[in-house]
C-alpha cells in the first residue's frame, strides 16, 4: 500500500497522541474500537494497553508468569505493539481485534512509519497515563505504583505482527537505550526481519499452534503465500541468535492436543533448539470466544501431563509452572535466565509444586481426584 497522505492534529500537545478523528477510514473506525477497549493509540500505527497483570501487581501483588519464569516485574512492563492492526495470520484463537472480524481487510503493510523514538516515548507516557487513576484506588501499594511509573520492561507484542514494522531493530534499540529490557513476540513469517535486526531483543518468543502447512492453513488463517515456509525457516535460523529464545505451543483441545502435534513439535524443537519451551492453553477470551468454545481450554494438570510427555521425547526438562496462567516450562538449563529482579525465587518453588503433582498424578489414575486434592492442600 502507498502511503497515505493526511495532517494529524496531536492531542494536548503530545506528539505521539493524535486525534483519531484525523484517520482516514477505515482506520478511524479501526481505532475508535481500539480505544473503547482500552488500547491507547501512539502515533499512527502503534499501541498500548494496561495488562491485567499491571492491575494485578499493584492491586493484589499477584505477578504474570514471566515474573515466575523471568523475573519481569509485572507492574513495570510496557506492553505494546507497533503493528496494531497488520498481521500476516487471522488466528481462529486471537483473542484480540482482528481487522477480518469487522469488515474486508487484506492490509498486510503498515502505511506509515513512525520514528522509535516517538513510538518509545509515547508507549512509556501511555504506561503512566493508563496508570494515574491507581492514586487513588484504596488497594493500591503504593511502593508498587511507584515503582510502575518507571517502567523497565517492553513486550513488544499485544496485537498484530511486530515484525511488519519496518524499523523494529531500531525500536529494540531505542528502548535498550533507556534502560527497558525487551521482550519480542513474534509468529515467526518474517526470517528476513530477525536475521537484519540491528540489536536482538532481551528475548524472542516464537509462537506456534500447528504442526504442518495443512494445520497452519486451517487454524492460522495466513492473509500470505507461504506463511508456513517462512515460520519453519525462522526455526531454521533460531539457533544464531545469542538472547534467549521460547518457542511457546499454545493447546487447544480440539485442534492440537494429540501425538501427531507432539511427534511434529519435537522435530522442530530439534531444529530450532530453544532455550526455552512453554506449553501454554489456550484462554477463553476475548474475539475468541466467537470461534473457539470454553472446553478448548485445557485444565493444568492435563496440560502438565501433555508437557511431561514432551520432555520425554525431547530431553528438555520440566523446569517450572504457573497454574493461574496455565502455563508450563521446559528447558535444557537447570536454572532460568532472570532478565529481571521480579519473583525471586518464585521458579523453585512452583517447580517443587510441580514436582508434587506429578508425583500424585503417578499414584492416582483420576486427573479429577488428583485436583481435587491439590485445591484442598491449597497447591494448586
């Protein structure tokens, strides 16, 4: 698409914040739903939006899994994309705002280019800005908050394909510059981007769900010609990158909890040789809901037990777990690498707990009275 020509008006003075009236369609539509639900616009491709996680932080001092896994302080993590409504796939499990649910969309090239710095800039303003009404919440830890308004983490995913903008090395670098460890969530059909990055994210995350072309088609709904070849040929180049590096297999119980999955990941796994792997299930929110029924989510200690069967076949090692999050960690290292201060410790312990499940899962057949006993011993 050639770029489009208009004169955006900045709202309050703020160069990153534009009046979305100014949009031509159909992105002044696009954005409109966005901001109703919470997103905040910056410039004119990018995004932010408050984790539930940040609430969560500050509110009742739970904290996402990457702080279990990662060490990343939940209340001081930016998340954001640059790429709010391109995306190379239509995800049947995308629980975000896909342009194809609302109209007739084959956009698969942003048609502006902000600066990373006008993009860095307004994603840590968006950050304190979505956080100003925490001043006054009764619950509020104060320390925290505080702390939250010098954030020191980007995960540069949210919605859409980051790797559609074409300066994503700059941004990389641009928040390293100020002292903001990165994240980069990725589906992985841009290897021309990854391998000409100017500086590599703090880590990258590959995201996956199929385990052939077939699959693929079916399920990630690529809006591309050879989508699938390009996702396999980032695998192929993933063992050069010197950031740690997750290749995170979402489950859906309908689609992809099966041997043949298994069998296909683990030949990947040994392509791309991840430091780490997530077993994720998949979360009945969102768009997704229209798609996908609640039973596609997958209940942990199935997910646990799915895991484990993958560590077999693979000689990665279970290494960790959260059970809010559904969400299991496989490694070949003994230890995770922490990016951040968040959680210390926290990996031991949940690893311990995970260990006790599967011990009890080897001495009771029913997954059912398995739970049930966790939930009462108050371990799961």
């Amino acid at each position: 698409m050639a770029t489009l020509e208009f004169k955006p008006r900045t709202v309050r003075g703020k160069r990153w914040k534009l009046r979305i009236d100014d949009f031509p369609e159909p992105y002044r539509t696009l954005y409109k739903i966005l901001e109703r639900q919470g997103y905040i616009i910056i410039g004119r491709h990018s995004v932010y939006k408050k984790c539930h996680w940040t609430h969560a932080a500050i509110v009742e001092r739970r904290f996402c899994y990457k702080c279990t896994f990662y060490g990343i302080e939940s209340h001081r993590d930016i998340q954001m994309s640059p790429s709010a409504l391109w995306c190379w796939n239509a995800c049947l499990h995308c629980w975000r705002l896909r342009p194809t649910d609302t109209m007739k969309w084959d956009d698969t090239k942003i048609p502006w280019v902000d600066d990373p710095d006008l993009i860095v800039e307004g994603s840590i303003e968006a950050h304190r800005e979505a956080l100003m009404g925490y001043r006054g919440h009764p619950r509020a830890d104060k320390k925290l908050l505080e702390e939250a308004m010098n954030p020191v983490h980007a995960a540069i995913s949210l919605t859409g394909e980051p790797t559609l903008y074409p300066r994503l090395g700059e941004l990389i670098e641009e928040y390293h510059r100020r002292g903001i460890t990165t994240f980069l969530v990725t589906r992985g059909v841009r290897p021309d981007v990854l391998a000409n990055l100017e500086e590599e994210p703090s880590q990258l995350y590959i995201s996956i769900e199929a385990w052939d072309k077939k699959s693929y088609e079916y399920f990630d709904k690529p809006l591309v010609p050879r989508a699938w070849e390009l996702t396999m040929k980032t695998l192929e180049m993933l063992p050069s990158f010197s950031s740690p590096t997750v290749i995170r297999f979402t489950i859906v119980r309908s689609f992809n909890m099966h041997e043949q999955a298994l069998k296909a990941w683990a030949k990947m796994v040994e392509i791309a040789q991840p430091t780490y792997i997530e077993f994720k299930s998949y979360m009945h929110v969102g768009a997704a809901r229209q798609r996908l029924k609640s039973s596609d989510m997958v209940k942990h200690l199935e997910l646990l037990r799915f895991a484990k069967k993958f560590a077999d076949m693979t000689g990665y090692e279970l290494l960790s777990q959260q059970v809010e999050s559904r969400v299991v960690l496989l490694s070949r290292i003994s230890r995770p690498i922490m990016i951040g201060r968040g959680c210390p410790g926290e990996w031991l312990r949940q690893k311990k707990i995970m260990e006790e499940m599967l011990e009890n899962m080897r001495a009771r057949e029913g997954l059912d009275e398995t739970e049930y006993r966790m939930v009462l011993q108050q371990k799961i």
